[in-house]
C-alpha cells in the first residue's frame, strides 16, 4: 500500500514506507477530514470549515493550492475529485478506518489501535468550524474506543488481561468508572490489595477535585473489599535467604569480637551501628558474612548493597531486597500486617502493577513531606521484622543513592529503642555527599563506631596460604606482593608456581581467557547485567541453552569467579570484571549491552522505572542513543516523582545529552525546581517553550509556559 495515514495521536504520513514532513496544518486537517467521512464531501462544506473567514475566491484558490500541496507529496491520486466533490484515494490505509472497523478479540491489537486524540497537538484558531468539528469528532472517537475496551472487558476471562485492558483505559480515561471497578476487581483477584487501594485513592481524588462527586456505591463497595480484615492472625515475616559463611576468617578475631559486643549491645533495646571500611579486597563482606554464622541467638538479617550502577536508582539497595516473591507475598497479600495506607505509599516504590502508568499518587503535599511518608512506609516494614533482634547490613554503601541513605539516617533514629544492629560497609577513598554527612552525624552523635579492617599480618598471610594448600616456600614472596590483602593473596595463591604475574591483573586475565567459549559468554553476561544476574537473564544474554549455562555456572562459581546471593549470581570482585572487560572487542560488548538491555525490558516489563537506568546504560555502551536517551528520561521522570530531584537533573541532562526533545526539557525544569535552583529552573523552561513552539506544538508550548510564570510565584 503507497500510503498510509495515522491521525491518532501525533498526526503522521507515510508515502511509499517514508515519513512524509507535512507542515502544511490544513493539509492534514482536510486529510483527516475526509478519512472520517464514509461518502465525498462537497467543496463548499470544505471551504466552510477550513476557510470561513476568507472571501470565496481567496479561499477556492487557498484549497486548489492544499490539493497542488498534497499531489505533489503524495501522488496525484492522493485525493479524489467527483465533480465538485472531494474523497480520500483507494490506495491508501488509515487508522481512523481500522479503529471503526475493529472487531477482532486480539489483546494486542485492541491496546495499540487507539495512539491518542484525533489530530493530538494540531491547532486551526483561524477554522473555528473545523474546531468544533474535531472537537466532536475527538470525542466521538474516544467514546468508541471506549466501548471496544468495555467489550474487551467483558469477553476476557484471565484476570492478568482484564487489569491490562482496565489500567490501559484509565490512561485513556481516568474517570471513567467501569474501568476502576474492573481494575480493582483484577487486583483482588489477584491478591494485589495495595494495587487495587491504589486505583481507589487516585480515582477517588481526581474526582472529588474535577468533579466534587463520590465514588459509586459499588466502587465504594469494592474498597470496602479491599480493606476487609483478615479471617485470621497476619503471617509471621517469611524466612528470607541470608548470604551467611560458616567458615571462620583467619586474622578476624578481634573484628569478630568488635562486632558480637555491639550485638550484645543491641540486644539490650538499644541501636548500635558499626562502619565497616577497608580497601577493595581486604574482606568487608566476608566479615559480615561469617560473622552471621557465629550469632546463637534468635535474630532476622535484612541485607541491602549498593551497586555502582544503580547508585542513580532511588532505594535501589532495599528495592533488591525487597525484589522478593515470598517477602511481596506476605506484605500484599490477603494477610499482611502492614495497614492498608502504608501499603499504598510502599506501592510506590514497589510497582508491582503490571502494564501500569508510572505515576505517582496525587497530593497537595510538599516533596518534604512525600519524601518523610515514603520514609515511614519503609520504617513501617522494617518493624514488621523487628519483633525479634535484627541484623541490617548495607553493603557496599558508597554505592548507595542518596534517599536510601536519608532514610538509612532517618530508620536509625525511629529504631533507637529496638534490638537492631546496622552494619554498614564502604570503601574510605569513596566517601561523599550524603554518605559523608551520614557517617558525621553518627559519629558526633555517638550512634555508630567506625571500624578499619586491616591487612593480614605476614604470619596470618602464611596460614591463609597453607589453608588454600599453597607453597609454603613462597608465602613471605606471597605475602609481600599481596601485601596482606586477603582477596589479592587469595588469587596469587593459585598461580602456578611459573607463572607469577607481575601484577593481579595479568593473574586475572590468564585465568578468565583459559575459560571455555560457553562459560566466558556467561561471564560476559553476568559482568553486563551486574546486579540483575539471575539464572535466565544470564541465559538469555548469553545465549546458552539450560543444560549448558547451568554446567558453566557450576564452574564460575566454583572458580570464585561468580558469586551467588539469594538467588543471583554477580562478579565475585570488580577487579575480574574490569579484567575481562578489556578482554572483550568493543564489538562485543555492544551486543552483550544490548542482548542485555532487551532482557532486563522484557523481565522487568511491568516495572521498567526499576530498571530504567540500567537499561539506559545498557543502550548507551550498545551505542543506541535514541533507546538510551528514552529510559534516562523515564528514570529522571521515576526520580521526579520521588522527590529526587539532584537524581532527575542528573538523568534528564543525560538523556538531554544523548537526544535533545522539548519534553525532556520541561522534565529537566520540573527537577531544577524541585533541587531549589529557580534560575536554572526558568532557563530549562524557556528553552522548552521555544523548542515546543519551533515544533508548532502549540499545547506543549503553554505547558512549559505555565511552568515558567509558576516559577515567579
């Protein structure tokens, strides 16, 4: 087919599979115009509604020239004339004929075949006719839509697709009440309870402010359902994979000892918090680790860490942990001790809402006061699991976001009279910021204890290399080129005798090229994926089949080259991936990035905000800069509305810098607000209205124009 037209949403031409760059406003409306009509329209009517305000001669002239315009960019029989009247060409095909002749059960089709208004963004101030025309027609168009989902609604009998076509209807519609009913109906279904209250508040509220109306009695009834209380006692917390090593470390004892006095300490009801720091290698996390395997006495472990690529990721630590089926379970679930407000506040950050609009819930509140609410909500499950002695360890904290660390600051001081004892671990050298403040505010206060682990001794060093079978000829040689690092000792102690490399680096490297081709492609994947390195995702990016990813996990991990933790698998030191990384062409790696990145979407495809600046890194080393430049917008847009606002300037810029869009513009404005700089704020605003108008989006245009005289207020 030559031509095809789609007049929903963003109005766009494609002649001969080409977008066509039609800028002639009038054009478009007069196509748009006669693809609505089933029969040819007289000339005069067109005139009529396109040129009411120009004489008759002038306004003939003004269509013969629209008609030369379109022939010319379309072909001569892009238009049909009848006489005095004008139809659309046979050879064409448009959204509007398949919207109205849609009749299919196809899920997929039904989702897609409606992209926006009619006409979305176009403005005629000079056609009041053809104003009100579109004005009815867009309405009309919307109504059908809707009354396709509603049949949609009613022949579906999987209650996943129902909540897909109801929350996909109330981002077309959003008080439009069927399908709140049959959103909440879905979740409760399907055991989702903070999901369904969710879909109550922000109905409830946007139509108590647009309308001043209540809910209907029956969606009254339904959140009456949803707060229901349970038919028995709520679940105990369920028991959560703790990376526990029951081996004893050699030269810890006094570490061990610093860490079981500050347990007994916790267990008096009184907070304690120990800083461990260290240089890369010398044993923090194994410290820890073994050290969780001494306690006898009853106790729950709450593990979070900090990874370098998601430090840009609000809560990303905790979000990993609570990335958990049993733990979302227990705290969604028909049973769950956790009230129903905080359970809403905590679905914010846990969008466990499949084909759901990333937004969140609406409030007159300061971004103060959202962020002490979110605050309180993690708070709130932290009780949940401190009716016993609690072990929170936040590993690896110089990689943690800066509202994880507030809250970390604000839990400390809810958890003053509870049996809690947080560990902290971080590197000195990598200390900044809101890390920085934090570990200050402990120390002034005396709340925490800061606690340098130090190198082996020479003697220690030596019982390290018997214990791992090493020639005990060569442990003064060891220990020196090591220099008492457990890990750097470790990986020289199996280097043959003849090959001792002249720095780790060259030891590392021998070792990961001396892998098979099957495991080496595993090691890739898991050094691309970084956090996210489950099992299938580590196929998948791979590309090995099960039987022999599994064969070649067994042998990373035996190895030490991979490590494993509640069911994920990550680089056991940075310094192998930073070897192997070198190892790889720039070929490689871009097509591991974006094997990767198109795992990570479809895994994470109902809560991409989670993974948003993954996929954004990962699209960005892969060289796609358009797909980056999309998932740094959705993460700065996540970090707006968590009230993150240094995070959103920092995602918005890159995604500015990777692709520059007058809506990314505005986001950036919105986030420089929301940081307090009211001039930057002003500049990012101006330059969005200019580029909205350069784009003839005159809507766009007003909305950043709104924005930038609030910003006088």
């Amino acid at each position: 087919m030559q031509r095809c037209y789609y007049f929903l949403g963003q109005p766009q031409i494609f002649y001969n599979q080409q977008l066509i760059n039609l800028t002639n406003a009038k054009a478009i409306a007069l196509l748009a115009y006669l693809a609505c009509q089933p029969q040819p329209q007289p000339r005069e009517r067109i005139l009529g509604l396109l040129w009411a305000e120009s004489s008759s001669s002038a306004a003939r002239k003004n269509l013969s020239n629209c008609l030369w315009l379109l022939r010319q960019q379309l072909g001569n029989d892009c238009i049909r004339s009848h006489d005095d009247r004008l139809s659309l060409g046979s050879e064409c095909w448009n959204d509007l004929h398949t919207l109205w002749q849609f009749d299919q059960p196809d899920l997929t089709k039904l989702l897609g075949c409606y992209r926006g208004p009619l006409l979305d963004g176009l403005n005629l101030r000079d056609a009041p006719e053809f104003e009100l025309w579109l004005l009815q027609e867009r309405n009309r168009l919307h109504q059908h839509y809707l009354q396709l989902l509603e049949q949609g609604l009613q022949r579906c009998d999987d209650w996943h697709q129902k909540l897909q076509l109801a929350s996909h209807g109330l981002t077309i519609d959003p008080l439009h009440e069927p399908f709140v009913q049959a959103a909440i109906q879905a979740c409760l279904a399907l055991d989702q309870r903070a999901n369904a209250l969710q879909h109550y508040t922000n109905f409830h509220y946007q139509l108590e402010q647009q309308l001043g109306l209540d809910p209907a009695a029956a969606t009254q009834a339904l959140r009456m359902q949803i707060l229901g209380s349970p038919t028995s006692a709520p679940l105990q917390p369920p028991h959560l994979p703790t990376p526990t090593n029951k081996a004893q470390l050699i030269g810890r004892e006094r570490d061990y000892a610093l860490l079981h006095q500050a347990w007994q300490a916790s267990l008096h009801q009184q907070l304690q918090v120990v800083l461990l720091t260290g240089e890369l290698g010398i044993g923090k996390t194994s410290l820890w680790q073994t050290w969780l395997g001494q306690i006898r006495e009853v106790h729950r472990v709450i593990v979070a860490r900090g990874l370098e690529i998601t430090q840009l990721l609000p809560f990303a630590p905790f979000l990993a942990w609570t990335d958990q089926t049993a733990l979302l379970d227990w705290l969604f679930g028909a049973q769950s001790p956790l009230a129903p407000y905080w359970q809403s506040e905590l679905a914010r950050l846990i969008p466990d809402f499949k084909q759901r609009e990333i937004v969140p819930p609406l409030s007159t509140a300061t971004p103060a006061e959202e962020r002490r609410r979110i605050f309180e909500a993690m708070v709130q499950v932290l009780m949940l699991f401190a009716d016993q002695p609690l072990v929170l360890v936040l590993d690896d904290a110089h990689w943690a976001d800066q509202l994880s660390l507030g809250w970390l600051g604000f839990a400390a001081e809810r958890l003053q009279s509870k049996p809690v004892l947080i560990i902290l671990t971080y590197r000195a050298n990598q200390v900044q910021g809101e890390l920085a403040n934090l570990i200050w505010h402990w120390q002034r206060n005396h709340i925490a204890q800061r606690h340098e682990l130090q190198p082996l001794s020479a003697s220690e060093s030596a019982q390290l290399v018997r214990q791992h079978g090493g020639d005990m000829q060569r442990s003064t040689q060891l220990y020196q080129r090591s220099r008492g690092n457990p890990y750097f000792l470790h990986e020289l102690i199996q280097a043959p005798s003849e090959q001792i490399p002249s720095s780790l680096a060259d030891v590392l490297g021998l070792r990961l090229i001396s892998l098979p081709s099957a495991a080496q492609a595993l090691l890739s994947a898991a050094m691309i994926l970084g956090i996210n390195s489950k099992l299938e995702l580590l196929q998948q990016v791979s590309h090995c089949d099960e039987d022999q990813a599994l064969d070649m996990l067994d042998l990373l991990l035996q190895q030490g080259i991979l490590a494993e933790q509640t069911g994920q698998y990550q680089i056991a030191h940075p310094l192998i991936a930073e070897v192997w990384q070198q190892q790889l062409s720039t070929a490689r790696r871009q097509v591991f990035h974006r094997r990767a990145a198109e795992a990570l979407a479809a895994s994470y495809a109902g809560m991409l905000p989670l993974v948003a600046v993954q996929l954004a890194s990962h699209y960005e080393a892969a060289g796609n800069a358009h797909e980056a430049a999309r998932y740094a917008e959705m993460a700065g847009y996540h970090a707006l509305i968590m009230a993150s606002g240094q995070a959103a300037v920092t995602l918005y810029q890159r995604a500015l810098s990777l692709e520059t869009t007058p809506l990314r513009m505005l986001g950036l404005g919105r986030a420089w607000a929301l940081e307090g700089d009211v001039l930057a704020a002003r500049a990012s605003f101006d330059a969005a209205r200019q580029a909205f108008e350069a784009l003839g989006d005159f809507a766009g245009a007003a909305q950043a124009s709104l924005h930038l005289a609030a910003s006088y207020q």
